[in-house]
C-alpha cells in the first residue's frame, strides 16, 4: 500500500515538461510528441545510454529483458515478439539471421541519431523489412560542435564512464556546405542487480559528415562489446548463464531533398555479430555455443511528388546474409533477401479546412529459400484543420506484412541440444485491420486505435514439461485484439504522458505438447504507463517514468503476474558551474521481481550517480 501510494504521489507531482537531455540545460525543454520523446528519461540508471534505452517505459512498445534492456532487449510492439519488430537506421532495416534477440545490438552513440519513430500497420509494411508487426525508425541527426563527458558509480560495483565530442565547421570553398566529425567512447560495469548478473559494456563509435540545406551524407563506424550473466538466461533449468557479444557496423547514408516536397534516401551498411554463449559459467564446457553472422544490405527509400494532390512513396532493400555455427546444422547458413513496397497517396480538399488522403499500394517479399508473398496495402485519412493549428484526423487501415525464420529457429537439430529447431517453418504472413483517431492542439494530443492482427505461421518459442530441450521453434495461428490510448498534455514548462494498451489473443498451435510459451503468449492484457518531469527549480529537475501491467498468466513464470516499474531521477545543475549538472538516478525503484521472460529472474534496484560536463 505504501509503495503504491508514494507511486501515485510521485507520478502526482511530476506532471512536467521533458527536457531533452540529462546533459541538458534545466530551461531547454524538448515539446514530447507520438513520433518523438515519448518518456521522461533518455538514460539508463546502471550502464551507458544507447539507442534502445528507456524503451520498457515507452507506451508504444514493450520490452523484455534478460539483465537490462542495454544487455538483451527483446522488443515486442502490439503484443507480437521480438523477432516481429525491426530496427531501421535511414533507409535500411539492421538484421541478425540467427536470432532477433541481437535485433537491438546496434554501436550507435544516441547522439548520433533522431528520437526513435515506432511503424506499425501501414507504415511498417512500407518501411519494415523481416519484421511483419512494427518497426523501430532512426534518422541520422545533424552534427553541432560541442560534446561532453560524463563519470558516475552505484550499488551494485557500477562504474561509468563516458566521452562524447563533434565539431562541424563551413567549407571555405563553399559556405553553404558543412563539415562534421562526431565521436564517442562508452564503458560501464557492474556486479549486477542480482547474483550472477554482472556485466562489462565497452561501445567506440565515429561519423563523418558533409551537409548542405538539401542533403547530408554520413559514414558510420561502431563497434560494441558486451559481456554479462544472468541466471536462467535462456533456459529454465537453474543454471547461470553467460553471453559475451561482439558486433561491427559500417554504414554510409545519403540523404536527397530534389524539389519541395520531393526527397529519396539511399543507406548501405555491413554488419559483423558474434557471440559465445555458455550455458553454465561454473561448467562451460557442458554446452557452450560460438556463431558469427556478416549481412550485407543497400536500401532506397523516398517520396516522389507529382503534383500538390499525388505523391508516390516507396521502398526498397536487397540484403544477403551467412552465419559460421558450431550448433547449427550447417545446411542453412546464407540467404538473399529483396523487398519492394510501392504505394501511390492521392489527397483531396473537401472544403478550406478539410482534406481526404487515400493511400494503396503493394510490397513484394522475397528470398532464394523461400516462397514469395506480394502483400496489399491501404488506408485512408480523413482530416480536420481547427483554430489555432489544431487538427483532428479519422483513419482506417488495412495492412499485410511478412517475413521469414532465423536461423537457429530452422537451420538447428530437429531432435535434441537446448535450442531444437523447426525445419518445417514457413513464411510468416500478418494482417492487420485498424481504426483510429488523433486530435493534435497546441499543448495537448490524444491518440486511439483499435486493431485486429491475425499472424498465421508465427514462429514462437515454447516449452514442453516433458522435453529435454530448453524450448522449441512451433509455428502457431494467432488472432490479436488490441486498444490503445495514448495522451500528452503541456502545462507552460511542463508536460506529462500516459498510456492504457489492451490486448486479447487466442490461438492455435496445432500441438497438444506445447505447455508454455516463451514469447508469443508472453503479453500484458491491460498495460498502463505514466511519464512526467518536474522543474523543481532552475538549477533542480525531477523526472519519473511509470509502467504498471497485468501479465497473461504463464505455466513458467514465477510470482506474480503484476508488476509496477517506476525510474526516477533528480538533476542538480549548479548555476556557479557552466556545464556541469549531477544526476541522480533510480530504476526499479520498489525492487520488482517479476519475470518479464517467463522462467526467467527480474532484476532488481539499482542506484548510481553521475556527474556530467558538458562544453
């Protein structure tokens, strides 16, 4: 009672503006939309900020992790699994072929890159590659002279350390060009909120940058490695397990602005994963399991404007990828992959203040292992201008999306080891049938949407008590119902955010031995998060995110099946001292213990505090 009544009182107080950064200024305030800053924290309480920090506290995702979302983020949107949501850089969609669980590895300084965008329906299946339910959206941002360094420690044996530094100047031979270099080098380590959950993150990574008023091009180099243990990792047999991670990426992006309303952008990367799980840190050679994956990709996306009434948007990205294995069967080990999505958008005035836009096109999936699959895209829009820059939208959606299995999910043994696989499973195929309503005013927006989503062939991991292995790949049918709400009010200097996300599901594994799903059963029916920031004082901020939820009972979890998350911190910015702020911080503020992957141990509270400089 008294952790639930200091929750609803903190929440209370905090109904305040955002800032931008914790390196931020305490009067620079960064106006929270849907397609931006969607929680009242951008940083991590127990290691350094990355491109999926904060995630489990935004409302329009979910997030599962194993140790910390920096250590194995699994990121499910709209109650699909991991495997089902992308993570897209500009044009390009990053991929692992073993497994979605390295979705999110990306050694990207968050510096570097926009707020993340989160795809579903239409605009997934537009954008989206291999991932058939959302997409996880990034831009590269502008490079501005300045940077900052930051050192802090906690519970648990946390350390810190953090370095970050652009400069951009004009080209002397043409002044409406610019120059920026960018670079930052990250560590952190720990003890572990739990035993056995220790960890040692190191992240380096630069970018060059030429720009002008209608384009900007970027090379990219990051490399990030990552070694942490968590009791029952993967599996459910009481054992602690480690995961040490390697991962390269090389990328060069292009962006091109040709007329007004006219832009394409052309991105290219190359990613090189390894990993080295063992299975037992006390016995590893019981089972230890060493893969390294290299995907190659180019991508094209734009809009092309005809007219002021038809434009053409489309998307386009060929990938090829192979994986070296030493549990993998070794007759699946590359694969070619193409997507082509193409969708003309005609819009229509119906009077001064309202207009009709129409949308329909295709995407068309394919690899050289499997059976293709031309996909049907629509929606339409009907929107309402008010007074004041006001506007109120009505859409309905119609959207398909596809994709194909990793690697340990179809190319492992059939018969035995921790991880059996699946040789049988098909394309995954996803319809999604959608209506919704935002209204947008100056300092306030509310957004709905009811869906039905029916994923047939869904690749899911699950558990028999009577098996050997750990889990196992089973294809399933599922039917999801889902609602959500999503608000932000703005008081002057302040701003909250919340959310309520239902959902429903009912589904068919066409396998009685299946007692228990690790991912795609692993859902909250009722979900609520709350965010705010209070400004305290020119020189105090307070911020809070909130996530509490209903877990879908599970035969593998243990305790409760609710949960409440709360992440706090105070920033004190010292106004004798330019640049210089102290934050500090708290995550798991009641130490919750649930199990976000059933069978697997939550973490637990962790404290640090950080001091920052920033020039």
């Amino acid at each position: 009672m008294f952790r639930v009544a200091n929750a609803l009182l903190l929440s209370t107080l905090s109904a305040y503006s955002f800032a931008s950064s914790d390196l931020a200024s305490s009067t620079e305030i960064e106006k929270i939309t849907v397609q931006s800053a969607a929680t009242a924290n951008n940083r991590p309480v127990g290691t350094f900020d990355s491109p999926v920090s904060n995630l489990e506290y935004d409302p329009r995702v979910d997030l599962q992790s194993r140790n910390m979302a920096e250590a194995q983020a699994d990121v499910t949107i709209r109650g699909g699994i991991f495997e089902n949501t992308g993570f897209r850089i500009g044009s390009a969609t990053l991929y692992d072929p073993q497994t979605g669980h390295y979705f999110a590895e990306i050694p990207i300084a968050p510096e570097m890159l926009s707020k993340p965008q989160v795809f579903t329906g239409v605009d997934n299946a537009l954008y989206g590659v291999n991932s058939s339910v959302g997409s996880i959206a990034y831009q590269w941002n502008t490079i501005n002279s300045g940077g900052n360094v930051s050192a802090g420690a906690g519970n648990n044996g946390f350390k810190l350390f953090r370095l970050h530094s652009a400069y951009s100047t004009q080209l002397a031979s043409n002044r409406s060009w610019t120059l920026g270099v960018e670079g930052e080098y990250s560590h952190s380590q720990s003890d572990g909120t739990i035993e056995f959950g220790d960890h040692d993150f190191d992240r380096a990574s630069g970018r060059v940058q030429l720009a002008s008023e209608h384009s900007q091009t970027d090379v990219f180099y990051g490399q990030q490695e990552k070694f942490f243990g968590w009791p029952n990792m993967y599996t459910p047999f009481n054992v602690n397990e480690t995961e040490a991670l390697k991962t390269k990426l090389f990328m060069i992006n292009h962006t091109q602005q040709y007329t007004n309303d006219s832009h394409f952008e052309v991105t290219a990367y190359h990613r090189k994963h390894q990993d080295h799980y063992v299975f037992s840190r006390e016995n590893p050679s019981m089972f230890e399991a060493f893969h390294e994956t290299e995907v190659d990709a180019f991508a094209l996306s734009g809009t092309h404007s005809v007219n002021s009434q038809f434009n053409v948007l489309y998307s386009a990205q060929a990938m090829a990828d192979s994986i070296e294995s030493t549990t993998l069967e070794n007759n699946f080990t590359s694969r070619d992959y193409y997507k082509l999505s193409v969708i003309p958008e005609y819009t229509t005035s119906l009077d001064a203040n309202q207009s009709l836009t129409a949308r329909l096109g295709v995407a068309f999936d394919d690899t050289n292992r499997d059976d293709s699959h031309v996909s049907v895209i629509g929606d339409i829009s009907w929107l309402t201008r008010g007074q004041g820059n006001s506007t109120r939208k009505f859409y309905l959606s119609y959207a398909e999306a596809t994709q194909v299995a990793g690697y340990t999910a179809i190319g492992g043994s059939e018969t035995g080891g921790l991880f059996r696989s699946n040789h049988d499973l098909k394309r995954e195929v996803s319809k999604n049938i959608e209506v919704g309503m935002s209204l947008d005013a100056l300092d306030w927006r509310f957004d709905s949407s009811l869906f039905y989503r029916f994923d047939n062939d869904l690749t899911d991991w699950t558990y028999s008590f009577d098996a050997t292995s750990a889990r196992a790949a089973n294809a399933v049918d599922i039917d999801t119902l889902g609602f959500e709400l999503f608000a932000i009010k703005s008081f002057g200097n302040a701003d909250i955010v919340a959310s309520y996300t239902y959902l429903d599901k009912s589904e068919n594994y066409f396998d009685d031995t299946v007692d228990a799903s690790f991912y795609a059963l692993n859902y909250p029916p009722h979900r609520v998060t709350l965010g705010a920031v209070w400004h305290l004082h020119d020189s105090v901020v307070l911020r809070i995110d909130n996530e509490w939820r209903k877990q879908q009972e599970n035969a593998l979890r243990n305790g409760d099946d609710n949960a409440l998350f709360t992440h706090l911190t105070a920033t004190y910015t010292p106004s004798q001292l330019s640049g210089v702020n102290v934050v500090f911080a708290v995550d798991n503020l009641w130490n919750e213990k649930f199990e976000e992957v059933p069978g697997t141990p939550g973490r637990g509270e962790q404290y640090s505090i950080t001091a920052n400089y920033t020039w």
